[in-house]
C-alpha cells in the first residue's frame, strides 16, 4: 500500500489538461451509471461550526477504484495558526476491496475542485462565446483561489486577457504565477471583478451572502464557494443554472437551497454536471450568464486520487506500507 503525503502530491508536476481529461472521463461514468455514490453524512459535534464529511464512492469506467474521503472543516483553525481543512482519502481495489493507498489529501481536494471548474471552462469556451480578451475574476485567493487562478493561466493561455483578483484580506503576490503577473490586478471590491469577468469564481469561506447585482451578459459564473449569492439574483441565472447532484447541494444552507426555498427552484429547472456533455449550453442565447454550482462530488476525488497516484508510481514518490 502507498502512502502520499500532500508534499508527495506537491511535488507532482500539475497539468491541468490532463486532470480535466480525468474529469471528463468521470462524468462520462456518471453519465453512463458507472458509479456508486450516496449523499454524504456529516459529523458534528461541539461547534457547529466545524464538521466532518464522509465522501464514499465507486467510480468505473478505466478507473475502476472505490474509496472515501474524510475531510474535516474547522473554520477557527485558522486563528490557531492551522488550515481550515484537513482531509485524507483511501483507495480500494474495486474488485477486491483491498487498501492500495492512503493519501493526505489536501492538495488533491483542491486540484479536484479546480480541474471541475476547468471541465466547466472548457465547455464553456466550446460555446464560442468569446474566443480572446477574456477576463477573470476570483473572489477569495487562500489555496483554492490559487489553484483556480494557476488553472486558468494554463487552461486558457494567450485567451486570457486580465486577471481580477479581490481578498478581504489582501492579494498574495508570491502566489500569483510568473507567466500571468503582468495581467494581474488587484481591485478594491468584488464589484469590480464582478461587474467585468467574462468568468468570474468564488473561491471565499464567507459566511453571509454578498453578491446581488446583475451579472456580465453572456459571463460564466462558478460558485465554488456555495455561499456567496445573494436570492436577489435568481432571475438572472435560472435559465442556466447548472449542478454536478441536486441531492447534494440542495442543502447545508448553500445558494441553491436559498434559490429553492426563496425562488422555488426544483430538480427540474437545473441540469447536472453529466448534461454539458451533450453540449446542452449550445441553445442558451449568447447573453445569458451562466452559474455553476458544485458541493463536490467524492467520484471526482477519487478519480484524481487514482490519477495521481498512478503519476507518483510511475515517479516512484512515497512511502510503501507493508500490509
């Protein structure tokens, strides 16, 4: 069995085509029934605040791996000098069940929420919407932020035009990559990014809902963060909104359980992730913003998971445990 620690992981060099063809793969196997997933419990006690989630998930296809995730969210961490989140997941041979890897999975979460957005972008970009001059905006620039911006900056290359970056608690210029710093600019609100990005991202852990203007026409909006929208803008998206489980994100006080509550939005007036395959987006009118909305969904974790860990045999990085 191999262990991977996140440094393991780090020293992995990303290619974020690769991880979007992983991606693709994956929602090719949700597409097609090729997976195993039930809705996640979550584990409180103490704080409310904190919790711990068990992801679980079989995933077919090439992959052909079982496994969960357990990751643990304790804002106040933060405070302590600690990351917010810790995780680790085990994969499973399918056929057998056998432990073939423990990984510390903090870097892998959010490479799997980045490259979802980036299979997100890539349909997006298929729309020909806009073929260059595209601008970026990120709301929020801890780790995920970082990842979407260093996804992007690769992703869309000579296509992106300027990047928007907006933290309440300031901008990291150490973590912006060299190749894109002199498209960089850090605004003073996120009406500034918002107003502009031709794709804008919510990367926040904010706790109350801000956002209430009309978006860009024709802008592609992911709400990473889940938390973000304020109902007050319901009208603009609802021809297009776009989840990867209505089980999953309908709750836990997200945006679409606000739109569902407050607007009335139902399964129904949603597609999934598994519909952009079949290039569902093409018939939307080229104004309408588009917002995408994931809780994350564990056949994605451990479809990247299996993917950097066949990378790490092939580097023969880790530690082999003895059974």
């Amino acid at each position: 069995m191999r262990y991977l620690s996140d440094k393991n992981i780090k020293a992995i060099n990303l290619n974020w085509k690769q991880n979007v063809v992983v991606i693709t793969n994956a929602v090719q196997c949700i597409k097609t029934k090729e997976i195993a997933q039930p809705v996640k419990p979550y584990l409180r006690y103490g704080n409310p605040k904190n919790r711990i989630i068990a992801m679980p998930a079989y995933i077919g296809g090439d992959i052909k791996k079982s496994g969960i995730k357990w990751i643990a969210s304790f804002p106040s961490n933060i405070e302590k000098g600690m990351a917010r989140a810790h995780s680790v997941i085990i994969l499973n041979e399918a056929e057998t069940g056998r432990p073939i890897s423990v990984i510390n999975s903090g870097s892998i979460s959010a490479i799997r929420t980045a490259s979802v957005s980036g299979f997100m972008i890539e349909k997006f970009l298929e729309l020909n919407r806009k073929e260059k001059g595209i601008i970026l905006g990120i709301i929020g620039f801890g780790p995920v932020g970082q990842y979407h911006l260093n996804m992007c900056a690769e992703l869309l290359g000579a296509k992106l035009d300027k990047v928007l970056l907006y933290d309440v608690k300031g901008v990291s210029l150490n973590a912006i990559p060299d190749v894109i710093k002199n498209k960089v600019e850090e605004v003073n609100s996120w009406e500034e990014a918002y107003e502009t990005a031709d794709v804008f991202i919510t990367c926040t852990v904010s706790k109350d809902r801000y956002i209430d203007k009309q978006p860009k026409e024709g802008s592609l909006h992911l709400n990473v963060s889940l938390r973000d929208y304020k109902t007050d803008v319901f009208d603009f998206f609802k021809n297009a909104m776009i989840v990867d489980d209505w089980k999953e994100v309908c709750r836990e006080n997200t945006d679409i359980e606000a739109f569902h509550i407050v607007n009335g939005l139902q399964e129904s007036g949603v597609k999934s992730i598994q519909d952009i395959l079949d290039n569902h987006l093409a018939s939307l009118p080229k104004e309408q913003p588009i917002m995408f909305n994931p809780m994350g969904m564990a056949v994605f974790d451990m479809a990247i998971a299996n993917h950097y860990l066949t990378l790490s045999e092939k580097s023969q990085i880790g530690m082999f445990l003895e059974e």
